[in-house]
C-alpha cells in the first residue's frame, strides 16, 4: 500500500470513527439506545458462571490503567533497546497518554451513570466511554500497527491481528458481563480511540514521509 493511499484510509477511518461516536452520544443524551443496551447486558450477563466470571475479571484487570502501563512500559523498552525505534516509541507514548486523556476528559463532559443492575464488581465514576474500552483499543491497536511491518510471514502477522483483536473485544465484553458498563460505552470507548489512533497514525506517516524526503531524496540531488 502506497502512502497516499495510507494516509486517505487512515483520514477515512479517523472521520467515520468520529462520526460514530457522536451518532453514540447522541443517542445516549436522547435516550435512544436503552432497548440496544438492555438486551446485550441480558444477554452477555446470561452467560454468567463462576468460570466465566473469573476469566472476566482476569480481562478486566489486563485491561486496567495499571496493566495498560505496564504493558505500555515493556512495548516501549522493546522498541528503544531492541528495534532501536524512536520515533515508534513516541507514537506509542502520545497514543496511550492521549487516550487516557481523551476519555477522562469525556467522561467529566458526558457524566453519563453507570449501570446499577448486576455488578459483580464495584468501581467508581463516569461510564460514557469505557476506559477499559479506550485503552484497550488504543494499545493493541498502536502494537499491531508498529508490529506488522516487522512481521516478515503472513502466518505471524494474522496471529498478530488475531491476537489484538480478542483481547480488545474481551476486555469490552468483560466491562459489560461484570455490570460496570452499558454497551454503548464500549462502542463509544472503540469509537474515539479509533478516531484518536488513526489520527496519530496520519501525523506519524506524515512525518516519516517528510524524514525520508530530508535525507534521502534531497540528499541525493545535492
């Protein structure tokens, strides 16, 4: 895939990604969305079972601030020491600063209630959008992308995808399962960390494309 064509996707991506969560916040401001979040919170919290319940807090603690930390930290060594990747290692910090940022600062806006039906576990604050969900999209987003280009075989690169893509999906239906979320706060959490993430995404091609125009091509005619 050429650069032009990666950055018209990534804005595409990012402008439909916006778009959707504020379709989200509308429908939760108008109350919309109350017949979608009953029926999947029945369904998910259906499944409910001792095992299941386990397995569902084991994602919810990856998906916390601390574990998204701590997994930041271990990615941003890998990168510096191993890769020797700077530039990758400054996507990667504004990717999961910012997303923390960004839905803290939505959460205060919104002030939506969390659900108060069946909690298995208590936490406190705002539910619109999940953090858990931001975060997790955010991260294995941002691996997979610096990932894949180091990933010579197409076996590795779809385990890649595979990977990031359950742990993302887990760690959101965790939130709904154990009564801390509304669905549309997990849509809304993948909704805005797409947006947020593709957005990097550009500004970083962007900038690699100028990188390589300085010291190669202008290097070149001198």
């Amino acid at each position: 895939m050429n650069l032009k064509l990666q950055l018209t996707t990534a804005f595409i991506i990012s402008l439909l990604a916006l778009i959707g969560f504020s379709l989200m916040a509308i429908l939760i401001s108008k109350q919309k969305i109350i017949s979608f979040d009953s029926t999947v919170i029945a369904f998910i919290q259906g499944l409910e079972s001792p095992a299941l319940t386990a397995i569902m807090k084991f994602f919810t603690f990856i998906g916390s601030t601390s574990s998204v930390a701590i997994l930041a930290m271990i990615a941003l060594f890998f990168l510096y020491v191993v890769l020797k990747h700077r530039s990758e290692l400054i996507l990667l910090l504004a990717a999961v600063l910012g997303s923390n940022l960004l839905f803290i600062t939505l959460k205060l806006f919104f002030q939506r209630a969390r659900p108060d039906l069946h909690r298995l576990i208590e936490v406190s604050g705002y539910s619109f959008p999940s953090g858990h969900a931001t975060n997790a999209c955010t991260l294995y987003g941002t691996l997979s992308f610096l990932l894949w280009r180091h990933i010579p075989t197409r076996w590795g690169r779809t385990i890649l995808i595979i990977i990031s893509i359950v742990m993302i999906l887990a760690i959101g239906i965790s939130r709904i399962y154990l009564g801390v979320h509304y669905p549309s706060d997990i849509i809304g959490g993948y909704f805005i960390s797409t947006f947020w993430l593709t957005t990097l995404i550009w500004f970083y091609q962007r900038y690699k494309e100028k990188r390589y125009m300085r010291q190669y091509v202008n290097g070149n005619n001198e």
